[in-house]
C-alpha cells in the first residue's frame, strides 16, 4: 500500500490545508473491507474482480480516498492499453463510491483520478457507477467534477445499465413463494428427471464449463473470456470463500453450469451456460434448477438480494427487446427490473477521445458480434 501526496487547498491566510489521504491499496482484505463501508459497494469494485482482469490484459489501480482515518472514496480503475498507440482506457465499472456527505471525498478522488490518468496515459476515465437512476446528487456531483453523461443506454464493454436483482430479505418460504407456478414445475420435474447439481471439483470441471460458455457465445455472438480469466476468477473467490460453481449433470453428462460469487451481502450471477441441444436457461431442464440453487446459496450466505446482471431490455421492457427471453425468465423468479445512473466520461485527451468514440459508436458492436463468433 502506498500513500500518494495529499491533495491540500488554500486556507484562510493563505496556508495551504492538508488534505484526506489518498491510498494506492494492493491487499485484498485491506481493499475489500474499505469498500464494503462504502454506499452502493458491487462486487465490480472488488479486489478479486480486478485481479480476474488481469489474465486479459488490464492493469488494476486502486485507490481508497481516508478522511481522519474513514473511507470517503474509492475508485478499483482498469487501464486497458490501447495497442501500438502507447495510451490507455480507464474503466470504473460499477464507480466511483463516494460519500457525497464527506467533503473530502471527491477533493481526494479527483487527485486519484488524474495520478491514475498519468500513470497509464489515459485517453478518458469511464465511470458507471451502481446507483440508481433517481440519484439526481450524484448526476450532478459527477457532472460538478468533470465528468459528462453518456447518452448510451447500452455499451458493447461497459456493465449493464438495466439490471435485474431478487430481494431476499423476505426469507426461504415467501422467496420461494414468489417463484411463478411454471418455474416451480419446472424445478421439481428436472430433479424428479435426474438432473444434479453438484460444486465444481477442479480443473477439469472449470474447463468444461468454459466449454459451455464458448458453444454458447458462439450461438448467440456474445463473447467471451479465455480460461485463464475465469481460473484466476475462482482462485480468487476461493480464496476469499466467496464463491458458488456448480456443474448440472444428466445420465453423467454435463448440461450446464452456473458461476457466482459473493461481496458482502449481495450475491452476483457471473456466468451460466447450458450444453447445446438443451435450449436457453428458460427452457432447458438444468436451468431453472441451476438458477434455485443459486438462491439457496445465497440465502443460506445471509444475502439480502440476488443481482442476475443485465435484463437485455431497455426499460420498460417490451416483446420488442432482443433480452425479452431473458428477462421473462428472471422475472419468472419474483426478480424486478431497474437502472442505474448510467456511463460517464472524464475526458482527459480530446482528440483522441473524439476519435474512439466514434470508432465506438460506429463499429462497437459489430466487433462485438466478430469477437463473439471468434471465442475459443
């Protein structure tokens, strides 16, 4: 952990006033725990995430904002280097946390923002903070400090800005309860056909879940990561004993998987997959189980609420939606549908940002749909 100056400002009669420390934190427990103090914490924001991240070519910086010894500020940055151009992207996914009460906390941040953006030459920050969409303060404080809004509802590499969740705070029965009668049908008849959902016992069952997810990303055109990303993903939830990997099984074969994790009291769906000729989630046999066993654990973790990722709708969701499937399925578990403030932008080279988001805008997603088809 290092300490980096602090950021001080002019005082009466001139003296310059020292500043909140800011820290650049490289310990797991150390960073984890800081956030967790946090409004809006996400597990984006966590050590292990960032440090997954690295077996596909991002750099974390982390850095806690402390104000008389209290976290005001935090910010886990991903520096994703700009091939033969010798400059960087800077990634807040599910960021900044701030606590807008603290006054510190955004003189700190913005010293880290720009040690950040001198460090990996940074073209802009993005920030897409996982606060709701009605935080007008916060709109506005970002805005006060730089950042501009996107008017994306939807970007090819940033976190979802429509989101699904499952409140838990009911408990087991009412959770369980809230299920539609179909999905409940559906989970009892695919134990009463043999199917089992078994932890995930080492590589190999990690390899055949990677197997799932490329079969899958290749269908559908939706990328995705190399094994070495999710190994490093599973060390690290492992390590924190954060973790749920599960292998569906029937007749012996494997016919899908589910990857999930724990931050504080929220547990996320990362990755799930069913074996081709077994449907989507919604309608293969594996998947409504797989997603039950998945509540339970969590449950059973003391989680207040299930977050599921992206609805693949816009809001309100419509038949029109290319995600309407999906979405009809997650809802079908008693989840609701909401959004977050959104993508923003700190912009730190003009030109060349003018140039990618153009190039972002105009080809995002057919490169998107290219990668999808190349997954391996």
């Amino acid at each position: 952990m290092s300490v980096l100056p602090r950021p001080g400002r002019p005082a009466a009669g001139g003296v310059s006033e020292a500043g909140p420390d800011v820290l650049l934190v490289e310990d797991r427990a150390t960073w984890d725990r800081l956030v967790l103090e946090l409004p809006h914490a996400a597990l984006e924001q966590s050590h292990g995430w960032s440090e997954a991240l690295r077996a596909s070519g991002a750099t974390p910086l982390r850095y806690a904002v402390l104000d008389a010894g209290r976290a005001v500020a935090a910010a886990s940055l991903l520096a994703w280097r700009l091939p033969l151009l010798g400059l960087s992207i800077l990634y807040a996914s599910r960021g900044p946390l701030v606590e807008l009460e603290a006054p510190a906390a955004w003189r700190g941040l913005c010293g880290a923002l720009a040690d950040a953006a001198a460090r990996t030459r940074a073209v802009v920050i993005r920030a897409s903070p996982a606060v709701p969409a009605e935080r007008a303060d916060v709109h506005a404080a970002l805005l006060a400090h730089g950042f501009r809004r996107l008017p994306d509802e939807w970007t090819v590499w940033n976190a979802p800005r429509i989101v699904m969740a499952l409140d838990l705070r009911p408990g087991p029965e009412e959770v369980w309860r809230r299920l539609s009668t179909t999905r409940r049908r559906e989970i009892r008849l695919a134990e009463r056909a043999g199917v089992s959902v078994t932890a995930a016992a080492g590589p190999d069952d990690l390899r055949a879940f990677h197997a799932l997810l490329v079969q899958t990303g290749r269908r559908k055109g939706i990328p995705v990561r190399r094994a070495p990303h999710f190994e490093r993903l599973w060390h690290a939830c492992r390590t924190a004993g954060t973790g749920f990997f599960v292998l569906a099984r029937q007749g012996g074969t494997v016919v899908g998987g589910l990857f999930g994790a724990r931050f504080g009291r929220v547990a996320y769906l990362l990755y799930s997959a069913v074996a081709r000729g077994h449907g989507d989630p919604a309608t293969a046999p594996a998947g409504p189980l797989l997603y039950w066993r998945f509540i339970e654990w969590a449950l059973a973790e003391g989680c207040e609420a299930v977050h599921w990722g992206g609805s693949g709708t816009r809001l309100p969701p419509t038949p029109r939606d290319p995600g309407w499937g999906l979405y009809q399925f997650k809802r079908s578990f008693g989840s609701t549908c909401f959004a977050y403030l959104g993508y923003y932008d700190l912009v730190v080279r003009p030109l060349a940002y003018a140039a990618l988001r153009t190039l972002e805008r105009r080809c995002g997603a057919w490169l998107w749909r290219l990668r999808g088809r190349l997954n391996r």
